[in-house]
C-alpha cells in the first residue's frame, strides 16, 4: 500500500502541531497593578505561604516578575500544610 504525499505531509503537520501546542503556555502571567500586588503582607497573609509561589527563583505561577516572599495579591490562596 503507497501513502499519497497530501496524505503524509497532512500526517506530519498535525504531529508537528501538536508539538507546538504542547509547549505552548496555556495562559500568559498577569501584571501586577492589575492583581493588586504590593510588596507587604496583608492580614499576615504572604506570597512564601501561597500556592502559586516559587519559592526557589521568588516568582509567581500566575503573576509577572519578581515577587517578594512577604509580598500580597488578591488571589493569593495558602498553601496546605505540610
């Protein structure tokens, strides 16, 4: 059985597709004015205690820049205990 070349290249470019879909970010990180960042806690809630920190390069899943351990947002969520 030969393969038609429409039907390989059409093979190959939804592999191809897919691929760049995958390494795609699925949503893009928010600028801070816009979540209320500030860099101090509120009502001793802070970004280290969240879920969306990272702690290790002090970034945020889901707000854009460097984010201080101490820092607040508004959708801050605490991150259960270990």
């Amino acid at each position: 059985m030969k393969f038609s070349t429409r039907r390989v290249f059409l093979k190959y470019m939804a592999i191809l597709g897919l691929g760049v879909w995958s390494t795609t970010p699925l949503y893009a990180k928010a600028a801070k004015d816009k979540l209320k960042y500030q860099d101090t806690p509120k009502d001793g809630k802070k970004c280290v205690d969240c879920v969306h920190f990272l702690a290790a390069t002090n970034e945020c899943k889901v707000v854009d820049g460097s984010i201080s351990p101490d820092g607040w947002c508004m959708i801050y969520l605490e991150a259960p205990k270990k």
